[in-house]
C-alpha cells in the first residue's frame, strides 16, 4: 500500500520489515502512536530503539541500525510537530519578560 505519492512515502512495508523483533515494542507503538497523534514525529528522527533496550539518542538518524524514522507514514509530518509545539508555547513565551526569556535562551 503506498501513499498520495508513489514511491516510498506512505508505505506500511517498514511496519513489516523492521518488526517488533529488530525495534521492540515500545518503539513501534511510540511511533504509532505519533502517526496518529501528529506531536512528536520530531523525536523519532533522533531516537533509535533496539528490542530489549531503551530508547537511544542518535547522532545520525539515516545510519541508526534500527531507525524508527522508517516508521512514519509521512515524513514531513516532523515539521507540523515543530509548528504544534511552537503554537502551544508561543502564548507563554509572549506574556514572559524579556529577562526571563534570556534565561531560557
């Protein structure tokens, strides 16, 4: 089954190859859920999970072993994540004063 665009977007065969026996569970369900919920699609790009550990930061997703990118149905979603995130703290942000927001800078 493949997407909107024909080629590797949208496919479900990752959900096939990289099984629960490579990535472990928690790994595949995490992704799921962020398919379906839309927030964190950005984690999964810096995290990789091996079947009976936890979850690792990678430096490099695309040499990760097991790399649970390849679990998202659409890639680009990361960057609506990013959008979502800022939304909800961009209120916060605003009504902070300009020394408190240096701190956290």
């Amino acid at each position: 089954m493949t997407g909107i665009f024909f080629d590797k977007w949208g496919e479900l065969q990752p959900y096939i190859e990289y099984s629960s026996n490579k990535n472990g569970v928690l790994g595949v369900l995490f992704v799921t859920l962020s398919n379906m919920i839309v927030a964190f699609q950005d984690m999964v790009l810096f995290l990789t999970h091996d079947a009976g550990q936890s979850f690792q930061f990678t430096t490099n997703f695309t040499d990760s072993q097991q790399p649970l990118y390849k679990y998202l149905i659409i890639p680009q979603g990361w960057s609506i994540s990013l959008e979502l995130i800022f939304y909800l703290l961009a209120p916060f942000l605003v009504k902070m004063r300009t020394m408190r927001l240096a701190v956290i800078l």
